[in-house]
C-alpha cells in the first residue's frame, strides 16, 4: 500500500492550503484514513480523521471550524482542506490509513494506523 501526499508549502497567517494523499488501493478497502501533524518537537497528533465507506468525519477540537476532511472515491484520494491558518499549525502532515475498523477511541492514535505517506510541509508564517 503506498500513500502520497502532496500539497503542502509556505503560507501567511489566515492562507489556505488543501492536503491530497493519493492512496494505491482503492479507497474503499481502507476502513478508516486520517491526517496527522507533527509539529517540531512535539509528537505525531491527529487533526482529522474518518470511516471511508460512510465519510463520517471527525475533526480535532484545535482545528474545528477551519480544518475538513473529505475523499475522492473516483480518484482514491484523501483530502485535508485548511482555511485560516495560524502558526501553530506548521509541521509535516502525514495520511495513514488501516484496513480494519477503528472505534472512536482509537481513530486519532496514531499506533493504530499501519500504513503512512511520507509526509508534506506546512509552514504558517505570522
């Protein structure tokens, strides 16, 4: 399984950037795929996350409201739409995605996700 992701750069406080992870298979035969951030200095932590076969989605609580996740099932790829961005939310952004069911609990750690991308740079300048 190979993800891709793509999209990342440098942009000003309140810029927008969407995030695409390109995923090998067909994106249906993942159960769950997310987003995660790492940030200098601090550990992995997921912003976003979702079930493929229904796209509930679930969004961390520090990027509510500006962070969305979405899917393209005819392209197999994953989306991370960010709007108002801030400088707190520079760091390497990675999808992952697992092909079992994850519960609630679980959809934002990442050690339950086996399968990650390389990762894309977002940087958010003030």
């Amino acid at each position: 399984v190979q993800l891709v992701e793509s999209g990342g750069g440098s942009v000003q406080t309140g810029g927008s950037l969407r995030l695409s992870c390109e995923i090998s298979l067909y994106i249906y035969s993942s159960y769950c795929m997310g987003w995660f951030r790492e940030a200098p200095g601090k550990e992995r932590a997921a912003v976003a996350a979702h079930y493929t076969g229904t796209a509930t989605k679930y969004v961390a609580d520090s990027v509510k409201g500006r962070f969305d996740i979405s899917q393209d099932n005819a392209k197999n790829i994953l989306y991370l739409e960010m709007n108002n961005l801030r400088p707190e939310d520079t760091g390497m952004y990675y999808c992952a995605a697992v092909f079992k069911f994850l519960t609630r609990s679980t959809l934002f750690e990442a050690s339950a996700y086996p399968y990650w991308g390389q990762g894309t740079q977002v940087t958010v300048s003030s």
